[in-house]
C-alpha cells in the first residue's frame, strides 16, 4: 500500500525529548517572546536547538495565537 501523505519535515509533532535545558530554553524563549524581547530570542532558539529541540515545538512557539497584537 501506497502512503498517499508523508511527514515533509521528518519529524512527527508527537515525538518530544524531555532534555532539561531544552525545555528550559523553549521556557524561556515563551516568556522572551510574551514580553516582547526579540532580541533574545534567535540566541535562546540557537540554545534550544542545540539540546535537541525540534523544528515544529519552535515554531509552535512562535506561531501561538494568544501572542497576536490585539
């Protein structure tokens, strides 16, 4: 049988590492980006990649709709 979809980026969104720093840096970057200090954020991203964390918990952060100007 054929898959007809197939996961582009090679992860699947269900697949997550619990490193201590990589969470730490994906806290981090949560409260960086909700209190509007960007300049932060590509060195705590840089931290978080670093310790494993993947392309799609990223950008979960930073797509978020509560963080939308209103």
């Amino acid at each position: 049988m054929i898959k007809t979809m197939q996961n582009a980026g090679g992860y699947s969104r269900t697949h997550r590492s619990y490193h201590p720093v990589k969470l730490t840096a994906l806290l981090y970057l949560k409260e960086a980006l909700s209190r509007e200090k960007y300049e932060k954020c590509a060195e705590i991203i840089a931290v978080a990649r670093e310790f494993g964390a993947q392309p799609f918990e990223i950008q979960d952060l930073l797509e978020d709709p509560r963080r939308s100007p209103g």
